[in-house]
C-alpha cells in the first residue's frame, strides 16, 4: 500500500499536537514509528488508520483519501491499545466478528495464532490478562493481512516469551505476504532488528525518516585519548561526551568518509555503532523543554 | 552460526560475517546451500531487507552465487578466497597491533619470536 501524507496538521481544538508532517510510505516496507511519550505517535497513526481526520493537509491511500471512505478502511489495520473492558463475546466469536470486515482474513491462520500464543478462545475477550488481550488483538492484526497493518505498542502486558512470538510470527507472515507494516514502539532495542525505515516524531513535527542502516551509520562513537578524540571530532555535530582518565569517547551524528575512517584507524581511535535506541534518545534530547 | 547478534557492528555485516566463518571452519562446503533468508530472518527476527543486504554482499564477493528459485550456495573457489582476505586482515590488524603493544612495552622482535615459540609450544603439550 502507498501513503502520501500531506503537510499534515493533527490536533484537538485549537492546539496542534503535529504540524507540517509530510512523508510517503512505500508498499511492503516495515516501517518504525519513533518519538517520546505524548508527541502525538498514536494521533498521527489514528490518521493513518482514517480514524479521525486531520486539521490541515491531506493524506491519500493509493491514491484516495481514507476518511469515510469503506473501500480504502477495510484493507488497513491499527492494532493499539484499546479498552475491551466491555467485549463479553467469547475470543473465538470476538475474531470471527472482526473478520467479517476483512476480505483477506485467514481463519486457519487466527487458530493457529491463538493456539500458539495460548489464547483460551472459550473465555471472553474481557476476562483475559492484559497481556492475552494484547495477543488477541496481535491474531486479528496479523490474519486480516490488512495492506496496511499498524501495530501501536500491541505488544503491551504481554511478557518477554510472546513479544518474541509476536515479533516472529509478523517477520514470517511479511514475508508469505508483503504488505506494509507500521510498528510503533518504546522497546526499541528489542524490535529495531525488524525495521527497515525509520521516522521519529519530535517536538510536533517528523524529525526524520530514513533507511535504517543509513540512520544507524550516522552515529558513531569515537573513543582514544582526549586530545585526539577532540581534535578528530571537531566541526561535527556530538551527541555525548563521557570522559574515564585521559581516555575520551564522543559519539557524532556525522556519516564518516573512508578517508576520516582512515584517518581515525591512523591516530589509533576507536570507532564504534551506536545502537538505534540510544541515537533515538539523544536526537530527541531536550524535547521535555519545548513541550507545552 | 552464532546464536546472538550484538550491536558493535551493523547487522548485515554480522550475517556476512557468520556465513564466511561458517565457509572458513569448513562447515559450508563448496558448493552447498547457504541458509535461506527466511531461516536467517526467523531466527534472528531481522528484516528481510537487512538479510538481504548481507546476502548480496557475498554474492557481489563472489563467495555465494544465487540459483533462481532455489538459493543461495557456496562459489567454487570460496573458502580460498576468504582465507586470502582474512590473512591480509590477520597482517594488518593482529600483527599491527601486536606490534604496536610490543613497541609500547620495549619488546623487541627477537622477543616477540621467542614469546611465539613459547606459546606454540604450551598449546601442544
């Protein structure tokens, strides 16, 4: 599925929460939705989904816009945290019900899920722990094969064994069947393995969206003796600085030519990767400041 | 195959790496099939694309080549290839490097040759 999001504004009354959002998804991708708790991750998703509509700008889905419109809704699938406090319908009948408004849902696929994920599928959806609920609403994400399928923390109550059941079982089913995916995620060490771009959500606006291997080489950590480390260092943008004895470790937002690669192996400095959640954490620094 | 990735170096490269130390320890023959992305993807739950990127960057090495609908296998060739390359690397990098240590500590040469015939020889008995 192809999204083309247009100078998007989101907001409720006469406060925005995002302004100027303009990005393009392609078809089939795993996508990685990123920003710090309250920078509106979920309200841009709930546009996405054609949930709510947004204040300014427009967002086309293959070419339409999705807002009311039945034909568009139907082959997308936002799985998020929603209350099913009140669902009495036993998990099987819950499922079934759900897939009533999905053309490509597969039944044989859901029991095989809730087997997997050990969902009691005679008990009703209310009475299950927080974390069975989350698995439950994870089978009716996956076997829609929604074209577009956005997973915002789905993963919440659920323990370490099911999210990697989770994250299994939707890097196999992407790959049986291609479609484009959104995960929306605070664990981002654990899932930053399963996406392929990245867009970071900042301080109202899209700081970013880029390959991820082309945002993780942006990061590095340069480590040797003080002076070196400075020197080598200098006119690029640091992110860190720790300091142990006469030792120096810098980290730079700065993608390093073979020749400064070089150049670093030459004077004996260490260069390193910085993982995608702590490049997350410190191109988002400072962001408590600016909101409200 | 190395159960965990780790994060000191990107991920494609970690794959890379693997499937050549598997090549080099004669694990993978010549020849024989590499492991399949969808393996390599579901085990260590990576994108495909990343698996991927790793997978042609031996194919462009010409230590894999691809068979169409069926995978990925061992070039002829391969495991000779990469003990070349690894023995250029073993120069520069472990060599360098002991010889930059030994510099600091103000051993010679001579020593160094000695302190080698030692350890090879705790290694036999």
């Amino acid at each position: 599925m192809h999204i083309q999001a247009e100078n998007l504004s989101i907001g409720y009354g006469s406060k925005n929460i995002l302004e100027h959002v303009s990005f393009e998804l392609e078809e089939n991708k795993i996508y990685g939705l990123l920003g710090r708790n309250g920078t509106g991750k979920t309200s841009l998703l709930s546009v996405l989904a054609a949930f709510r509509k947004p204040k300014a700008g427009r967002i086309m889905v293959n070419g339409e816009e999705p807002f009311e419109n039945a034909a568009v809704m139907e082959t997308i699938l936002f799985v998020y945290d929603s209350n099913l406090e009140d669902e009495t319908e036993k998990v099987k009948k819950w499922l079934r019900m759900n897939a009533a408004f999905r053309p490509n849902y597969d039944h044989d696929y859901a029991d095989y899920l809730c087997r997997r994920f050990n969902i009691p599928v005679n008990k009703a959806v209310k009475d299950l722990s927080k974390g069975l609920k989350s698995a439950v609403q994870v089978v009716d994400g996956l076997a829609s094969r929604a074209s577009l399928t956005i997973f915002d923390e789905a993963y919440l109550g659920m323990d370490a064994p099911a999210r990697e059941l989770f994250y299994e079982e939707v890097l196999k089913d992407y790959m049986e069947h291609p479609r484009t995916i959104i995960l929306s995620t605070h664990l981002i060490s654990e899932m930053a393995g399963m996406i392929e771009e990245v867009l970071i959500i900042n301080d109202g606006t899209l700081l970013l969206q880029q390959d991820k291997e082309q945002l993780l080489e942006r990061g590095t950590t340069v480590t040797g003796p003080k002076e070196k480390v400075l020197a080598f260092t200098e006119g690029k943008k640091r992110l860190k600085e720790q300091q142990l004895g006469s030792t120096m470790s810098i980290m730079i937002d700065a993608v390093l030519s073979d020749q400064e690669k070089q150049q670093a192996k030459a004077e004996n400095l260490e260069l390193g990767p910085v993982a995608l959640q702590e490049l997350f954490i410190h191109l988002t620094e400072g962001a408590e400041q600016h909101a409200g | 195959m190395r159960p965990t990735l780790d994060e000191s170096k990107p991920i494609f490269q970690q794959i890379t790496k693997m499937i050549e130390d598997d090549i080099v320890n004669g694990e993978l023959k010549e020849g024989e099939q590499a492991p399949s992305s969808t393996q390599l993807v579901a085990y260590y739950k990576i994108n495909p694309s990343t698996v991927l990127k790793g997978m042609n960057q031996l194919v462009d090495d010409q230590i894999l080549y691809k068979k169409r609908g069926v995978g990925m296998f061992v070039a002829d060739g391969a495991r000779g290839k990469l003990l070349e390359a690894r023995r250029q690397t073993f120069m520069e990098e472990y060599i360098g490097s002991m010889l930059q240590e030994a510099g600091r500590l103000g051993i010679s040469t001579d020593d160094i040759y000695k302190m080698m015939e030692e350890m090879k020889r705790r290694g036999e008995r």
